[in-house]
C-alpha cells in the first residue's frame, strides 16, 4: 500500500520508481512463499523510470496505475496465488476495506495513514506489518494484537542421579535430539503507543540506553515525509538535510531527548533508496507475515 500524495507537494520521478521498489520486494516474497491470496494497492502511476526500477512492471506501462501494470507479472510468479489489486486512494477506503484481510502490509506510508490503519486492525483483530527504507535506514514494525503462536523447544530428559563432593544431588538433563512445540502467548501494542513513549517518565529513562537510536530517526523521517509530502531527496539534498536536522532537533526536543544521539552528519545515509537494503526489509516483512499467519508453525531458513 501506498500513501496518498500531499497536493502540491510533488515526488519526482525517480523517488517515485524507488518507492514501489521498497513494495514490490513484498510482494515478491509474499507470492513466491504462497499464500492464498493477496491485494495490491496503489493509486498511483507508473513513471517514466518505474520499469526499470521495478521489476513487475513491463515496458511500455508509463502513465498506468502501478498495481494494474505489475499484475500480469505478480501473478505469473505462482498462479496458485489469487492476487487482485485496488486502484483507489487508500485514505479514501473505509474501514471495511482493511476488515476483510487477514494481515494487512504498509509500505511508503505517511505517520497518520500507518497509525489509522493500525488503530483498524488493532480493534478488529488484524495482523498488520509495516516496514519502509531511508536511505542506508530500514525498520519494520510489527502488530499482530494478541497473537498465539508455538515455538519449538528442547525436552528436558528424566532426572538423574550424579555424585557432586560426595553429595548425591538430582540433575534434570536436556536432551538435544528430542524437541517439543510449546504453544505461547504475547500482546502486542499499537503503533501510536510505540511512537509516543513518554520518555521523560522515570521508567522510560530507564531503557533509553537499551533503545536504538534509529528508534528516534525513524521519527525524525517520518515528521520530513508527513511535513514535505516527500521523502529526502537526492534533487533537493542541501534544502532535505538542513530540514532533516532542524527535525531532529525538534523531534528529540520534543520527546525529551538529548539530541546527541547520532552525529550531525546522520543525513548523508537518509538519501536514495538502497536496493540490497529494500531486498532486506522487504524479506523481514514477508517473513513476518507468513510466520504470524501460520503462527509460528513455518520455519524459514537461514540465519537466525
């Protein structure tokens, strides 16, 4: 899914290509692993460099909507999957809309439409993942409510008996080549809940050292989308990173942070959009949707 344009704000050309890049490496995902079926949305139209930035779009598709030009090609990768697509503003879908998936995943979404979206599926119980690229940046958020899952775990061998100093003492052994399934549980909160810790509260302090510092760049990234209409640029660089570091200021100000988190010159890794970083966050998001869909059951391989 894709955020609605502010009028008058305007993205260039290759911004926009390198946008649907971040999303097509979802769906790639998403349609190869199969699942059942899948719905592409996006209002917008195919630019003169979208062919060659996206690999679902053929050429010869400049000025159609971009879910319509990749489907051919999406659906080719694995006809067992249904995959259908919206052309309609998503800012404009009711709530129902959202109500009828069983996970939903946002990409190149302003901080308003992933927060609306997720308070939707939150209160309706729906899976949503969302996840974007900035540059060198990557993040993905995941709200799965309250999700039940199984998680495979060692057995733990009958009690023996060992001799330690003279003292008979029971042991209980692990026992590696038995395992079992454990089912657990976790709740999972909102986003605004994230985006919005009081960080001035005693508690809060107290895990600010545990906290990653792209937690805050990523809220630095997403006041410069919702401000501008547009990501950082590499067509209006000086302008974006004297921007951007007006934001951090702003942003760590008003959170109650020092703004000594990340050196002044964090801008330089906030421009264009890194294809092997997009096949990264791209993979994460599609993992995550299929393991929270099988609840844990699907074991994906590679390193962990």
């Amino acid at each position: 899914m894709v955020e609605k344009e502010e009028a008058g704000g305007g993205i260039s050309e290759k911004e926009a290509a390198q946008k649907w890049l971040r999303s097509s490496q979802v769906l790639l995902n998403l349609i190869l692993v199969g699942v059942k079926g899948l719905t592409m949305l996006d209002h917008e139209q195919v630019s003169p460099e979208g062919p060659g930035a996206q690999f679902l779009i053929r050429t010869g598709s400049v000025g159609r909507n971009r879910a319509e030009a990749s489907l051919e090609r999406a659906q080719n990768l694995n006809p067992m999957v249904d995959v259908k697509v919206h052309t309609e503003d998503m800012e404009k879908k009711p709530e129902s809309c959202f109500t009828q998936f069983d996970a939903v995943c946002l990409t190149c979404c302003s901080r308003d439409v992933i927060v609306k979206v997720d308070q939707i599926c939150h209160k309706n119980g729906i899976k949503i993942v969302t996840g974007d690229v900035f540059g060198y940046h990557g993040h993905t958020f995941v709200n799965l409510g309250e999700h039940e899952f199984v998680e495979e775990k060692t057995k733990v061998a009958k009690v023996s008996q060992v001799v330690e100093d003279g003292l008979d003492t029971e042991r209980a052994e692990l026992d590696s080549s038995e395992t079992i399934m454990v089912k657990k549980k976790v709740v999972f909160c909102p986003v605004k809940e994230a985006l919005e810790v009081a960080w001035r509260s005693e508690k809060a302090k107290a895990t600010l050292k545990c906290t990653a510092p792209d937690y805050f760049l990523l809220q630095v990234l997403l006041k410069f989308r919702t401000d501008t209409g547009h990501n950082p640029g590499s067509d209006s660089q000086s302008e974006d990173a004297e921007l951007l570091l007006q934001n951090w200021n702003d942003v760590l100000d008003s959170l109650g942070v020092s703004p000594d988190l990340l050196p002044d010159d964090f801008v330089r890794y906030c421009f264009s959009k890194m294809a092997p970083v997009c096949a990264v966050v791209g993979g994460i998001l599609a993992q995550e949707i299929v393991k929270a869909l099988s609840h844990g059951i699907v074991e994906f391989l590679g390193p962990k």
